[in-house]
C-alpha cells in the first residue's frame, strides 16, 4: 500500500545568522571585531540546507541511473515499469523503487494529480479519511488507510513537499514525504500509526507526451 506523495518540511535557517556579538535587529557594532567563528545555530542552518539539497540531487539523478547495487533486486517488470525492492534486516520489511516510463501521461498532469488531496478520496476506495491539517504552524498531512476485514487500518501523519527544479535546463519535479511526530495528532484506538514513512519521486518529461519516474518508497508501522 503506497501512500500518496508526501513531501518533508526542511527548516530554512540563513547560513548568515547573527552571531553573540550583534545588536537587535541584527546589526553588528561599529568597529565590532569579527570573532572568525561561526555561531552554532549558523552552522546548524547551513548544515539543514547543505542536507536538503543533498537529498534533492539525490533524488532527481536516479532519473540517469538509479542506484539498485547493494542487495536491490527486480520484483516486477510490467509495461516498462520497474519494480526493486531491497529487505532491510533490522525491521524484517523491504524497501520499494520504481523506475520507469510513463508513456501516456505528461509530468504536469502526474503532478497534479498525485498533489490533489480531495481528488485522490475520489479514485482511492482504499481512502478513510485524508485531509491536511495545521498544528503548531506547521501544515501535515493525516490520512487513514482501509485495510481488508481481520487487520487494522494503519494511519499515516506527514509533511510533503514539491520542487520545482531547473537542472541544466532540464525540468525536474521532486516531490519528498516524511512522517512527523505531531502532539496534537496522538494514535488512535484501534488504527497502527505508521510512524516511519518516507518516500521520494522524482519526475521529468520523455521528450514526448509522458513521463519518467523514480520512486523511493518505506514505511513501518508500529505494530508489524
């Protein structure tokens, strides 16, 4: 069951933060010696974007050559479509990539389609409930997921987010999701809150009417 697209949230801290030795507002002393060291929230920011851009170049150069070494193998190869999947031991689950052309479908419209909250209740029967919420200044995602008779539905709390990237003129969108802990969305009785969700697409066009993606896929639950 692969939930919708749902991109993390990366805090965006100025690489040039004012240090200890700065007024109000952020101005420093006239004639102020430069201490020569960086604040510790300075390099923390830094360190925030310098990881999100790694993920994002990451994610966008699978589209060349998606990396399938280390233990991924071919679960299903249908229409073009590449199915891998890799077993992580520690949690006994696997991770899932997929890779492919979609020949009947623009990137624009994949987009669209794979953002719209309200139209995936529309053609997801699989869709409890999926809304995104605000809770301490921060937008996420809540959706619940129907699971057959006998087994518990599972629940997802993430943040999403999409780029739009102009890569040597090449024009890439990169949606990532990462599950978040949010107090005010607690567990609920009777549904498994999956509480390790990520999941990265990376998206561009043909050359002609459809598309080639690179899915990364992960989630665990709770309860396995």
């Amino acid at each position: 069951m692969v939930p919708a697209l749902s991109p993390l949230s990366w805090a965006r801290v100025s690489p040039h933060a004012a240090g200890p030795a700065t007024r109000p507002g952020g101005r420093q002393p006239a004639g102020a010696p430069s201490t020569g060291r960086e604040p510790p929230a300075s390099r923390a920011g830094a360190q925030t974007v310098a990881m999100a851009r790694s993920c994002l170049e990451s994610a966008w150069r699978e589209l060349d050559e998606p990396e399938l070494g280390g233990g991924w193998e071919l679960f299903l190869d249908i229409a073009g479509i590449h199915i891998h999947r890799l077993y992580r031991e520690e949690s006994c689950l696997y991770e899932y990539k997929i890779c492919g052309t979609f020949s009947d479908c623009a990137p624009e419209l994949f987009v669209e389609v794979y953002m719209d909250l309200e139209y995936r209740k529309q053609w997801d029967s699989y869709v409890k409930e999926l809304n995104e919420l605000e809770h301490g200044g921060q937008k996420v995602i809540y959706w619940e997921v129907k699971y057959p008779f006998l087994l518990s539905n599972r629940d997802y709390v993430y943040g999403r987010e999409l780029h739009n990237l102009d890569i040597n003129g090449r024009k890439i969108w990169v949606i990532i999701a990462k599950s978040k802990c949010v107090p005010g969305l607690p567990a609920k009785s009777g549904i498994i809150r999956v509480e390790d969700y990520h999941q990265t697409v990376a998206l561009e066009s043909d050359g002609k009417q459809g598309t080639r993606a690179d899915v990364f896929f992960f989630s665990v639950s709770a309860l396995l």
